[in-house]
C-alpha cells in the first residue's frame, strides 16, 4: 500500500537534516524509518479498504502502539547516549549533580513516558477489539438474535480511545472541551436506535437517520463523545487506567453510548428509538463503538443495509483518521521540543543545510 511522508514530520526531519551534529544526525536515521512507516499507518487507515473487517480494526491499534513503542526505543537510546540511563533516573542524577545535557534529557525523557501511555492506551484497545473478518456494519435481516455486542469488547475500547486522547491532550497541554455544537445537538435521528435491537430490527428510515447524525459530526466531535462517556463520572487523567465496566442497556433506556453500543437481550427491547441519547455525537459515538466491538452488529430490513454499513464504516472511518492525527501530532509536538534544546545548544556552532 502506498505510504505517504506527512507534511509534519517532513517537517521535523527537514530540522533535524539540517543539522550536522553527531547527535542530531542520529536522531534523524534512528527515526526516518519510524515516520515513514507511521505516516504510512495514518494514510492506509482502514477505512480506505472497499470492505474493512473488524480485524482491520485491531491492526489499526496494533500497529499505532507498535510504531509509537519504535520511536520510545530510538529516544531510550538517545537518552543513554547522552548521559542517561532511563526516564526515572534523571532526578536522582539532578541532586548528584550530573548536569550533563540535563535538558534534554529531561525533555526526552517526558516524551518517554508519554509514548509509554499512548502505547498504554492503543493496547488496550487492541486487546478489547475483534480478530474476526466479519465485515463492519454486518447487518442481521430481521433476526431474532440478541442484539448485544460484547461488554468487555466495548468497554476496553472505549477505555483505549479515552487513554490515547486524555494523554494526547495533556501531553499538548490542552484541555478536553465539550465539543457539542448545533451540528452535534439535533434530535432529529434518535430512530437510529432501531438499528441497535434484534426482532424486527430498523427500517429504511432508521437507516437513514443512522447517516444523517454520522454525517452531521466531525472525528473530533465522536472522539470526545466516547472520552464523555468512558470517564463514566470520573474526570481526573489519572483514572484513565481504570477498569471500565457499564452494562448494555436498550435503546429507549440507554443514558451512555456505551450503554447503547452493548445493548440488551431482552425481546422487549426491539425496533426502539433513542429516548436519553439523542444529539448526532451521541448516536455516532454508540454506532461507531458497536461497529468497532467483538459481536456489534445492526438489525435491519433487507432494503436498509447498504445505508446501516454506510453510517458504521463512515463513522468509524472519521475516528480512526481523527485519533491518528491526533496521536501524529502530539509526537511531533513532543520532538518539535527535542529539535528545540538541539537547536539552543548548538545555537554558537556552524551549520550547513543539508543537500
């Protein structure tokens, strides 16, 4: 598949190619591989396949920890060639009056340790997601099966997704705002519920309102949704580790996303609209995580199906590309720092741009 340079990290090893210090260098071909691969991950997101599978969906986390634990190694290695041992030993080393590059090793080793918790993260979600090929947004004509997604499944997804973002924002020092506008605050699609029941399932019309409130949200809109719904009452970073444990609900009770995404087995519970969930993030967080969990699947006549894997395969599409751009720049943000202190301590020597 093709791979495609990112504009910011061509950006990043243009800095650091200028440079000709020994130090700079190697940081620079310790890395090149690294970025190429990760922006190759970032432009082969699944969602470009004709017909993603849920495993596409733990090769996606899979891949994001494996790339991200690449470039914690190649910084482990520039931390000890510069006078370090590992993160937790630079204060030690502070009292004892080791000034060595103390700057920069400090710096390297906070970009270290938030490496360590987005790998944290993306393999949780790794863990919690499916190896099966069914395809996402599989559709159950008028079933009587359950229409309950896996628990565990869901909520270990949603767990990751809140890990990577809540640190991804800290790291870039920001703070998670409510990201509900008037695109994300309509009522008007709550029949997308329908879809999530066993029995007789959703309509055409379920289907299309399943559509409209996907299409009415950005990535960034679902993403911070699901972190909404994953703090359940807990809004401190530190509780992202957390075991994470909501039951399903039905449609007509559900108050979460969460809740909504693993659904309930009671027969009672079929062919019901949204009653507590009804803004367009809502929905869209509940349809991506039941299109992403072990066991999600949709219920819905046999002229409603290409419109049901449509909002499943486009909702998750714009997550998955949301969060790889976010994870993508908070590590050029944590290198951008890097190059910085590289740069200042340079500051008094020559350099030629490289050609």
């Amino acid at each position: 598949m093709k791979k495609i340079l990112s504009l910011v990290f061509l950006v990043v090893l243009l800095v650091l190619a200028s440079c000709k210090n020994n130090v700079e260098a190697g940081l620079n071909n310790r890395f090149l591989d690294s970025f190429n691969t990760f922006s190759g991950l970032i432009a082969d997101v699944f969602g470009l396949k004709a017909d993603p599978k849920k495993s596409d969906i733990k090769e996606y986390f899979s891949n994001m920890a494996k790339e991200l634990n690449k470039t914690k190694e190649s910084l482990v290695k520039l931390l000890k060639e510069n006078g370090g041992v590992g993160p937790e030993v630079n204060n030690r080393d502070e009292k004892r009056g080791n000034k060595k590059n103390l700057g920069l090793r400090k710096t390297i080793s906070i970009t270290i340790e938030i490496l360590e918790e987005l790998i944290k993260g993306a393999n949780t979600a790794t863990a919690a997601a499916a190896a099966s090929n069914e395809a996402i947004g599989t559709v159950f004509i008028s079933s009587n099966n359950s229409g309950v997604a896996d628990s565990d499944s869901v909520n270990g997804i949603a767990k990751g997704i809140r890990w990577i973002v809540e640190v991804a924002y800290g790291a870039a020092e920001k703070k998670i705002e409510n990201k509900v506008g008037s695109n994300a605050a309509g009522t008007d699609n709550k029949d997308a519920g329908k879809l999530f029941s066993g029995g007789g399932g959703g309509d055409k019309d379920a289907a299309r309102k399943a559509v409209a409130a996907v299409s009415a949200v950005s990535g960034d809109q679902i993403l911070h949704t699901i972190v909404s719904a994953a703090r359940n009452g807990k809004v401190d970073v530190g509780s992202v580790s957390d075991e994470l444990n909501i039951s399903g609900k039905n449609a007509q009770n559900a108050a979460n996303p969460i809740e909504a995404a693993i659904g309930d087995s009671i027969s009672s519970s079929s062919n019901q609209a949204f009653s507590k969930i009804t803004r367009n993030d809502e929905i869209a967080a509940a349809i991506v995580l039941r299109g992403m969990a072990k066991g999600g699947r949709f219920f819905a006549s046999d002229n409603a199906v290409s419109e049901v894997k449509q909002s499943a395969q486009l909702s998750i599409l714009k997550t998955v590309t949301t969060l790889a751009d976010l994870v993508k720049g908070v590590v050029k943000e944590c290198l951008d720092r890097i190059v910085k202190i590289l740069e200042e301590e340079n500051h008094n020597k020559p350099h030629t741009a490289s050609t």
